[in-house]
C-alpha cells in the first residue's frame, strides 16, 4: 500500500510538473508572420546605419532582401539610446511601420553609461513603440570588452536579456557578438564589414522566423 500510494505521488507531481512546463511555454508571445511589403523600421546607430561598408550593404537592406519586408533605415551614427528616445516617436510617425527592430547601446557603453541608465532608455524606446501600435523586437549588443574584443570572444550585454524579459519583447540574442568576435566579418573593433552585414541580417532574420514573425 505504501508503494502504491509512492507511485501515486510520483504521478501526480509529474502531471504537476508537465502543466507549469505548459504554463510557462504560454507566457511566450505568439506571432503571425508579417507579409512581404510590411513596412519594417530599422531604429539604431552606426551599425543599423552601416558604416565599415559601402551602400546597401548595411543589414537593413540586406534583411529586406531576404525578407520581402520594405525597411526603413532610421540608424544615426554615433547615436546613443539617451539621445534616441527622443526620436522614436517622430521616427514612427514618419514610416508608420508594423514592426521596429531597435539597435542600440554600443556607443553608450563606450562612453561608460550606466547599465542602469541604458536600461531605463531602452526601455522607454520599446515603450514608445508599443505604445503608438506596433511591435517592437530588440536586438542585443556586445558588452563593452577589450579582451573579448581582441580573443574574439564578445558576449550579448546581460541588460538585453533581462530587460526583453520584463517588457515581453523579441529579443535578437548573439547574432551581433557572434560577428564582432569574428576578425573576418569586422571593418573594425565595432562595425561590421560587408560580409559581417550579411552575416547580421541572416541571423536576426533566422531569429525573427524563431519568434514566428517572418516566414520560413
């Protein structure tokens, strides 16, 4: 009797276990993918704008080639998440995009910015976005690493991760440190190449297939 009441236990605690799994698995947002002709906004700095390669090698372009999507490039460079913030709602206002892809935070850690205060500007910037309508996705960037940088061993910031937890957004993870750490894909320390443009576009665009947002 005593082992069968075990197993019973066991059971239960199973199923128990099996429904939370479920549970946790529904938390995650469930998309439909966006046609070709969407209208997509690329929102970032130097390396959504695309320095270290000639025109139209830059990822947006690259991306909406292999997308269909029509993508607007809205990257400045040198821009800063603290000066962004103040652009976005113009920014949306003028493309009227379905979905934004937000690049940004690299020149703030180069600056030495506060997580904190990076934190707070990337936030208020997918607030904005989601906020006027439309869905935004984040796309992680390296931490700020002499050594990572010259081992090429460059790893995603951990504020993206945390903050894409708390805000429920698509998070675009390793696509951008995977090429930065690789010498071959860089025009230097901190943009890609033209081929490491091809490189980001192919990955974010695998990523946003993972999130059910472009078709495969």
């Amino acid at each position: 009797m005593e082992a069968q009441g075990k197993t019973l236990m066991r059971a239960w605690l199973a199923i128990l276990a099996l429904l939370f799994l479920t549970a946790c698995g529904n938390d995650r947002p469930k998309f439909s993918p966006l046609p070709a002709g969407t209208a997509v906004l690329a929102f970032g700095d130097s390396v959504t704008w695309g320095t270290g390669a000639a025109p139209g090698e830059d990822y947006p372009t690259q991306l909406a080639a292999l997308s269909g999507w029509q993508i607007a490039n809205a990257g400045i460079p040198g821009d800063l998440a603290e000066t962004a913030r103040h652009r976005i709602d113009e920014a949306l206002a003028e493309h009227a995009p379905r979905l934004v892809l937000v690049e940004l935070g690299g020149n703030d850690f180069l600056r030495r910015r506060a997580e904190g205060e990076v934190t707070e500007d990337l936030r208020a910037i997918l607030r904005a976005i989601r906020d006027a309508g439309v869905q935004p996705v984040l796309v992680a960037v390296p931490a700020f690493s002499p050594i990572g940088a010259a081992t090429g061993n460059l790893k995603d910031a951990a504020l993206y991760r945390r903050l894409a937890q708390e805000e429920n957004v698509p998070l675009i993870e390793t696509v951008f440190a995977d090429v930065l750490s690789e010498s071959t894909l860089r025009a230097d320390p901190i943009h890609p190449n033209a081929s490491g443009y091809r490189r980001l576009a192919e990955g974010i665009a695998k990523a946003l297939q993972g999130h059910g947002l472009l078709g495969r």
